[in-house]
C-alpha cells in the first residue's frame, strides 16, 4: 500500500533562476522526462516552490511504497543536489542546496497527499 511522504529544501537562487526549475530536475528524476503519460513511472509527485526573502522553499510530495520510500527521496535529493535545470531552449538555471531534508506531510497537504497515494 502506498504511503504520502514530504520532502523540504531551501535553496539559494541564482538571480535569472525559473522558479519552475527545481520541480523540473525532480520531475526529470522520477519520471524520466516532463513530458509522460500518467502515472507518474517512480513516484507520482507533486513539487511547490515558494518565495522565503531571498531562499526558495522547495516541497515535494510523493506516494510510494515504503519499502520504496528511500530510493525516491534519494532521487528527490540527487535532483536538487545538482544545483542546475537546462530547459529544453537552452536556458539555465542554477541553485545552491541551503538545506534537504524528510519532513512530515503538512495538514494542509494531506488532501493532496491522498490524491497522490490513490493515483
């Protein structure tokens, strides 16, 4: 049976950074592309990105297996570890990892949480 996990990273942007850049690396990681049909392969998932002054916070909520759980946020974790996004025109955008660590999925979260364990 599937379980919601949450992952939380700060990062520190480049100032030309696409706010959509680290949800890309991520998805990129799972899935293997942007671009797939549902479900998602790995892990389905689902990344927000808010504004903290100058940090981004990085939240990603993914549904797996437990036994499964550790190789996901491994990914999760190797995806924003990498510091960089290359968009498919050749745009790039870079950050620096401040912070990456397991976090408990939020009450706010939980109804979208569900929705992933159920996919």
């Amino acid at each position: 049976m599937r379980t919601a996990f949450a992952h939380d990273a700060l990062l520190d942007p480049d100032p030309a950074l696409d706010h959509r850049a680290p949800g890309g690396a991520v998805t990129v990681a799972l899935c293997g592309s942007l671009d797939h049909e549902p479900p998602c392969p790995v892990a389905p998932h689902h990344t927000t990105v808010d504004v903290e002054g100058a940090l981004l916070r990085v939240r990603v909520l993914f549904a797996v297996e437990a036994a499964d759980e550790a190789r996901v946020r491994s990914l999760v974790e190797g995806a924003l570890a990498g510091g960089e996004w290359t968009y498919p025109d050749g745009v790039v955008s870079r950050w620096t990892v401040m912070s990456s660590r397991p976090d408990d999925v939020r009450l706010a979260e939980r109804e979208h949480a569900d929705r992933l364990v159920a996919t």
